[in-house]
C-alpha cells in the first residue's frame, strides 16, 4: 500500500515524527527479512581520502562498514583494476558511487559501464542536476535517466537521483519536484533518497520509501535535524527521528540493498573517523535491536 504526499505532507517537524508513529512496531519484522548491508559515503571523510585513500579505506574497513559509496576514486580514476584489487583486499564491496549526469552521456557511458563493471558496482547515482528543478528542464532529465536506465539495464546495472532538499520543494500543485521525477521515470530507477535532507526540509522520510516500493535500492542515512530542533546533534540514532520506522519501510517495502551512513558535520571536535563511527555503531545498534 502506497501513502501519497501532497501539500500536507510539508509537515512541521514534530507533526512528521508523529505520523512515524503509526507505523507498524520495527520488532515485528519477520525474521526472513534480509537485512540491509552497511556502507559509507566517502564524501564523509572526504579530507582523510584526499590525504591517503588507501589509508582511509583501510580505516573504513576496520570500522566494519560491508562496502563503500564513492564520491570520486582519487588515485584510481584510471585504474579500475587497481581499485577492486584493493576493495577485495580490504573485504569491501562497492555499494554504490555518485558521478555526474554528463559522465553517463555519450561515449563517457561506455567508459562508465566498463568501470563500474570491473570494481563491480552496480548502482550509479546521480547526486543532483541542474534540470531536476527546473519546469523546462526537469521531464527532458527525466526522460534522460529513462535512456540511461535503459541502456544500463542488459549490463545488470542501475542508475538513479540522490536528492538535496531543492527536490523536495512543490513543483506543480500538490506534488514536489521528487514526485514528478517519480512518476516520470521507469520503475528501476533507483530514488536515492537522502533521509537526513528529507528531514531538514520537514518531509517525512519514512512515507516517501512506503510512496515508492521497491525504488530505495540505496539510501543516505544521515541525522539533519530541521532548524529550530534544539539539543540535538547530527549523529544517527538522536531521538529526534524514529530511525526504526524508516528502517522496516526500507526493508518491507523498500527494496533497500545498502544503507549508506553520511556524515556531513563533525559535532564536539571530533574528527570525520570518529563521527561517522558513531554514527555507524548507532546504525547498528538499531537494527541488532529490529531483530531481537
């Protein structure tokens, strides 16, 4: 059963918790439910990747992350075989990458599918697009992702949008620019949604996954507290969220396969490493509980 969102759904804060509630308990998932893996975008500790990607890797393993998202491929760029070498050596797969709409247009999409192939990544998200937005412009995108989807589909390989919180803005009447991009779009383009810009545009996020089954192939996982929400830090697991709720749509409906920690902010001084750990044991102690 879907929920449909429309003008209503741009809820204050405390009335998109509220609705979480009516969700059925997180601890009655059946337990043939196959749980999610656990991965990193790498924006996250981006400056440590600059420094030494290797290294930061080898960081992210140790954590106990299953994969990672990229956001570029640093030293790699050229050298496909290198990076999987290397993941494979560190017992990481490739969740998911994020890479721009022109590296998946033209002659840059075969380039792409070869890749992405060879570090067997099969998710390839777009983090964001000029056009999405735009009434002139946002069914041209669409219709973009439409061929690309196409074109990536006999390869075992998917692409999809990642949103910021401009997507989650009234387009026409009742519905945001996502909505048009959703219905405008084939089934297998993945929506990776952002739940932690979702949260701070006052969306419920966790409507948005049981709106659009099957289409939360991959997820951002990040706290963003709306402003206004006092006492709060941008740390997964803060109260101010029913992080289980959102959890059970991904996994009842949502077909979510990854979800992906994102850390943008690096409360009480602490470096990115040890933010995006915290983040990453919450995430985990949530789903132990899920289970249990």
């Amino acid at each position: 059963m879907t929920h449909p969102l429309s003008r209503r759904d741009l809820l204050t804060w405390t009335a998109a918790v509220g609705s979480a509630a009516l969700l059925p308990p997180a601890t009655l998932l059946a337990q043939d439910k196959k749980l999610p893996l656990l991965s990193v975008q790498l924006f996250s500790v981006r400056g440590e990747c600059g420094k030494d990607f290797d290294a930061a890797l080898k960081q992210i393993a140790d954590m106990g992350f299953d994969g990672v998202e990229f956001a570029g491929y640093y030293k790699y760029g050229s050298d496909a075989a290198g990076l999987r070498k290397k993941l494979d050596e560190l017992n990481l797969k490739a969740a998911a990458t994020h890479l721009s709409a022109d590296s998946l247009s033209g002659d840059n999409l075969t380039k792409a599918i070869d890749f992405h192939r060879t570090i067997d990544c099969k998710l390839l998200i777009v983090p964001g697009d000029w056009r999405f937005t735009k009434a002139d412009k946002s069914k041209e995108y669409a219709d973009f992702m439409n061929r690309t989807a196409e074109a990536l589909q006999p390869e075992g390989l998917f692409t999809g949008h990642h949103n910021h919180t401009g997507e989650m803005t009234i387009a026409q009447g009742d519905k945001m620019w996502w909505d048009l991009f959703a219905e405008r779009t084939r089934k297998d383009v993945v929506l990776q949604q952002d739940m932690g810009h979702a949260m701070f545009a006052g969306i419920d996020p966790t409507a948005l996954v049981r709106k659009y089954p099957g289409r939360t192939r991959t997820t951002h996982i990040k706290c963003r507290p709306p402003k206004g929400t006092k006492g709060k830090k941008a740390f997964v697991g803060e109260d101010c969220f029913d992080w289980k709720g959102y959890f059970t749509a991904c996994i009842e409906v949502g077909g979510t396969e990854w979800l992906s920690v994102e850390q943008e902010e690096y409360p009480d001084g602490k470096s990115a490493m040890e933010c995006t750990r915290i983040s990453l044991d919450a995430t985990r102690r949530i789903l132990k509980e899920m289970v249990h």
